[in-house]
C-alpha cells in the first residue's frame, strides 16, 4: 500500500520512526509528513492564520517532510500540495502515551487519522500507553502486519481505526480485542504555583478516574493488558435528540 | 442562572462582549473565562507543556479573566480553579464565522462548549456566519432569551447545542430550525508563495463545497438565512462497525 505516515510527537519521535522503518520493511511505500515540532494534545487544530513551512529530513534512511505546524496541517498540506499521488491509507502514530476515551477529543494523534478520513482515506491511529518509550520496534512490526492483513476497503467511508498496545513487551500482551471507548471524563486539577516574579502559574494534572471506566471499553482492557482496537466515526448529530429537541427549542 | 461564558476569539472580542451584556441584561449571572488572544481552529487543543497564567480584565462594566491558553484551557481552568462555584451552564460566542458540518470538530467555539459537556454540564455554542461582525447585539438578545426558556435539564448528559445565525440582520432571519450537521469535507488548497528570503510557504484556503452539502442540514439551512441549531454529541464509537469489525481484524 501507499502510505501516507504522520504523528504528533514530531518527525524525530521514535514511534514513528519505528513505524516507517517496519511498513517499509513490510513492503509498503511509505511518505512521511509529520510535525517538526511535539504537538500533543492539539487536538483538531489546523493552522490558518499563519503559513506552513516545510524542511526535508534525510537521515540513515529516513526521508521524510517536516511542517512547522500541527498533526492536521500535515495531513491537510501533503494530500493538498505535497503528495503527487494520493495515498491508499493514513497512519499516525506511534504515539507516546495511550488515546482512549476522551483523549480521542485532545489528541493530535487520533486528528491527523481523522483528517485522513475526512478526506475519504481509510485511516489508522497508533498509539502506546507508555509516555517515555524508546523503543516501539515489536509493535510496529506488529502494525506492519495488522495493516497488511486488514480489509481497508471495507471501512464505512470518514472511520478512523483507533489501536492502542498495554505498556508491556508485545509478548506479555494479551490479544487484539475489538471494544469501544470509554466515555469517562478526566478528573482535571492544576498545579497552581508563583513564578519568579510573584505571579500565578497553573499547571494542568488529571487522570481517568478508574471507578468511572466500564470494564469492556479501550481503557480498562488495556490497562488489563490488552491490545485494543475501536472504529470511530465523527458524524456528532445526535439524532435521537433532533426529535426531541424540535419540541423543546421551537414555540 | 450561573453562566460560564468564554470563546475563541478572544477576551476583547465584540461577539463575547455583546452576549456577556445580553445575558446580564436578562438576569443572568456571567463568569467569563476567555483566551487573552485569538484561537479560532485551535480544536479541541489542551496547554499541557506550558503553565496557563491568568489576567483580569476590568473596563466599563465589563468583568472577566483572561487566560493565555485555548477555549478547552479556559474552561478546565474555570471549573478546576477559578470558579468558586459550578456555573449551570457553559455558553461559547458570539463567534466571529459560522461552525457548521465539520468545522465543529476544528473549531475552538464548540470545542469549548464540548468540554462543558464533557464536564457534566449543559453547553452552548453560538455562532454568527460573518466574518467580520463589529455588531452582534441583536444575535445576543436572541441567544440571552433562548437561553432562559431552554429546557437545559431535559438534554442528554454530555450534549452541546450548536447554535448559528445567518449573516443577515436579525429581523430578516428565517425562523430557528433544528437540524443535522452536514457531513460535506472542507476542499482544501494551499497558496504557495515564497518568502522574502526565497523559500516556499503554504497558506490554507478551503470550502465547502455547495453540491456536496444538503439542504436538510445546517450548512445549507444558514444560506437559506435560517437561524439553525443542532444538538451534538461526542461518543465516537461506531457501535454498528464495532461488530463487523470482530470478524474483519480478529483472526
């Protein structure tokens, strides 16, 4: 396949430079535009009041484009203007640190899959729930072969495939299990402390409460060593609240 | 009620400015918590490298706390931190530029919206298709008195109701319609120019495109200068591929 492959930990992360390194290995083409700089929890964010800058990175084999912006400018700037042939699939990852949940809604990550699959390309996001990996090589031979083996053309049109491996070795991870999201918020507070000039700072720290997570979704089975996978679709209109609403928001 | 109010165009904004004054006028209690400066498609991005800092804002009448952060920040930030007590609701706006179709998953207005509803409360985001507005004080009335006949603890937990005006005086408005978000993807392009130092640069343009959009959602609906609203919800599970896909990835 041709393989569009970008993230949000920037173009020299690990993940992905493990990731191209074993597509390529398995046979596919693969093109790398990816962030110059880390780019988490950016969520959808696209850059339009600034322009896009773009450096070529060759090294050890690696070739790949940085663009001065976030993991959606990648995707928007390569299928748009970069790319001379469109390719068959968008792969973003390997990302530092899982993408359950409501972190599907921060995550530059799972964004750049999901422009992907705006666009009308199938779309995968990688994801390991480790913050401070260095070495992602089993599992990105691991996704090589998923993404060999995986009937792409039979998605339904804007999904996104969300993966996430347990923070062990592959081999201690129990198997693949398809599930769905867990849809407990974070429990947010900020570290709130005075700069060297007397005035407040706030530092953000949160957590998944664990008593909030149903125990058959992404963030409980892979915290129980699992590697997971949900289909994702970003059609937000709640249809069932569209009847209900015509009663209660028209007199 | 308790009203937290913030958006995405900044803390100085008129469209802020004029519903802050409007939902006062109406009785209301406002806490505004707002970005210090303009982050329009900042999506549902999260500061989480960075402290957020804090700024008052006082002037003719005008109360509110800036913080140099996203819409998302300034909502954690309000309900973590800032806020003695739990608004009843979040409202985000008056935007400057319509958020309909998909610019609600790039767009820093209804993100903010999004994590209120994430966070357990009811939300609101109100939009106005014009770009340039300097006057939305009539938009504002209109939201202020929709906001106290809403039936707000009638909607499912964790909605957002997407509000948008037509770039139209408000008296020439066709009446409120709910409806569906259209699924039409922006068409993108990028302007490539080169610096004054001779190296390329890409700025993005887009639209979306007329034939792809239909009538019966709020994209077309907003041309047709209705005022549209649009109950969204943020479960990205595909419950219906969830079960396909055991049989496509599992082995």
């Amino acid at each position: 396949m041709n393989i569009l492959l970008t993230n949000d930990d920037g173009i020299q992360a690990p993940g992905l430079r493990a990731l191209d390194k074993a597509l390529r290995d398995a046979g596919h083409t693969v093109q790398v535009v990816a962030p110059v700089s880390e780019q988490s929890a950016v969520g959808h964010a696209v850059t339009m009041a600034m322009p896009l800058k773009v450096k070529q990175f060759r090294e050890n084999g690696f070739c790949g484009i940085g663009v001065n912006g976030t993991p959606v400018d990648c995707v928007k700037l390569a299928l748009a203007q970069l790319l001379e042939q469109a390719p068959d699939l968008v792969v973003s990852g390997i990302n530092s640190g899982c993408n359950v949940g409501v972190d599907i809604i921060y995550s530059g990550t799972v964004s750049a899959a999901t422009e992907g699959a705006l666009m009308g390309l199938p779309a995968l996001a990688v994801s390991l729930d480790d913050w401070n990996f260095t070495d992602a090589s089993e599992q990105a031979a691991w996704t090589a072969e998923f993404v060999g083996r995986m009937a792409w053309g039979q998605l339904p049109a804007q999904s996104v495939l969300n993966l996430n491996f347990p923070n062990l070795p592959l081999g201690e991870a129990k198997p693949l299990t398809v599930c769905r999201q867990t849809t407990a918020a974070y429990r947010d507070w900020y570290v709130a402390r005075k700069d060297p000039r007397g005035r407040d700072y706030y530092w953000l720290e949160g957590e998944i409460p664990r008593e909030k997570v149903s125990p058959d979704t992404d963030r409980a089975l892979l915290w129980d060593g699992h590697i997971t996978l949900t289909p994702l679709r970003f059609n937000f209109t709640d249809s069932e609240m569209l009847v209900r609403l015509r009663a209660l928001a028209l007199r």
